[in-house]
C-alpha cells in the first residue's frame, strides 16, 4: 500500500500586493500557516497583516533555495506556505516546487491561485484582454532571447493582445524596445492602442494609456505590467478596449 503523504505545504498566490486584493482562500491558508517562506519584498506586504508567523526568505534567484526551506520546515512537521506574487502557477514557484517534489515523498503540494498582474493591471486599464490573449515574459534569466522573440512573433502574427510581463531591469533596459520592435516588424501598426501600469495594488500605483509609437519610446521599471491590444482595440473614453465582438 502506497505510504501518504504526511507534510502539506501550500503555495500561495498573493495577488498584486494590497490586502484588498488577496482572494480569501489565500487569506485564511496564510491564518492557517505557522511559518510563510517568500521572497523578502512579499513577506513585507504581509508582515502586519500575519504578524504571529515565522517569516523566512531568500533574495532574487535563490528561488530553488526558497523552495528547499519549505520542505525543510515542512518535514519538522510545521504547517508551511510559499508566497509568490500574482499567481504562483504563472511565473511562480508551483512548477519548481513540483520538479523538487519526487525528493521529499512525504510532502505535498496545494496550489491556492492569485490575481496575476494581467488580471489586474488589464482590470485598471479598462478591458484590454477581452478577447484571445497571450501573456510573454521579456526575462531572459531562464528563456532565450531568441525564444522570446519567435513567441512575441507568432502573438503578432496571430493577433493576440499581450500582457508583457518583466519588461525592464537594470540589466535590460532596452529590452521593452526590441519587444516592440520585433512585434512591429510582425504586423503591430504604430498607432495601436496600448497602455501600461506600474506598481499595480501598491503604494504609487500609476496607469498610462499611450499608442504602440509612443510605448516604443518608452522607458518603463520592473514593477510594470505591459498590454498591446489587438487589430480591433480601440479608446473607448479612458479605457483600453479590445472588443469581443458583440454585433450592436
């Protein structure tokens, strides 16, 4: 008879970053928690809010680290979560906790969803992912440069609208420009309506609303979600549309 699995660990999509915009699942698996592993940006969002925890963490690109530790704290028979920002299972930790799961057969995993920033940054921006949609991360700390060009290609080629996720960095402050610019040479017009929005659910959130010309232009931070809409996106007062195609 297969032995069951003894340790649960939840991981937990936080959403954008306000309270208000944590689903509550979410919220009462974190009450449940003793201890809540995350990067440290993340578990200061929730410090106040779940004061009581232990709070652990791990800096940026220690994530296989991260996930270790809720195994680790797990199998000492603690009730653990990992927080992700968003959604875990969309650019999150759930696959990677995944891949580690076969070497700590005691353990299982329970994916509680989040607000990813399409979701929310598309909800300030008006209804910018109203029809088929695609979401492209511009990092290329684990994707290729080149894989992420042929995706942004085909999104044009097929008229998608696009939620670009990690437009900018330090590191990769040109790369929201060589996005746009291969999705120009792939059919994008440069009068397109587009929008963007920084910081979305924290402390200084802003929303842009601007035209594909004027996005290539553009110099945005880390903290920026980016939508492009399709061939029949259009303003309708201040709000990004792409229309579903209702005949009125």
């Amino acid at each position: 008879m297969e032995k069951k699995a003894e340790h649960e660990i939840k991981i937990i999509g936080i959403g954008p970053g306000s309270g208000a915009a944590m689903t509550q699942e979410a919220a009462e698996a974190l009450e449940e928690s003793e201890v809540i592993v995350g990067y440290p940006l993340y578990l200061s969002l929730l410090k106040e809010r779940f004061s009581g925890k232990e709070f652990l963490s791990a800096p940026m690109r220690q994530e296989e680290k991260r996930c270790r530790m809720c195994y680790e704290e797990a199998e000492k028979g603690k009730k653990t979560a990992l927080v992700c920002s968003g959604d875990a299972g969309i650019y999150g930790l759930a696959s990677l906790m995944y891949e580690l799961l076969p070497q700590y057969p005691d353990c299982r995993l329970t994916v509680i969803p989040g607000v990813t920033a399409a979701s929310s940054g598309a909800a300030l921006l008006g209804a910018p992912l109203n029809h088929d949609f695609c979401a492209i991360s511009l990092s290329d700390l684990l994707t290729p440069w080149e894989q992420i060009e042929k995706r942004l290609a085909a999104a044009a080629a097929g008229d998608f609208a696009i939620a670009l996720y990690n437009p900018s960095s330090r590191k990769r402050a040109d790369y929201l420009g060589r996005a746009c610019r291969v999705l120009l040479e792939n059919g994008v017009e440069p009068e397109r309506p587009c929008g963007y929005v920084e910081n979305i659910g924290r402390e200084g959130t802003r929303k842009h609303i601007c035209t594909f010309r004027e996005l290539m232009e553009t110099q945005v931070n880390m903290f920026t979600t980016v939508f492009i809409g399709n061939s029949q996106s259009e303003m309708i007062g201040d709000a990004l549309v792409t229309k579903r195609g209702y005949r009125l």
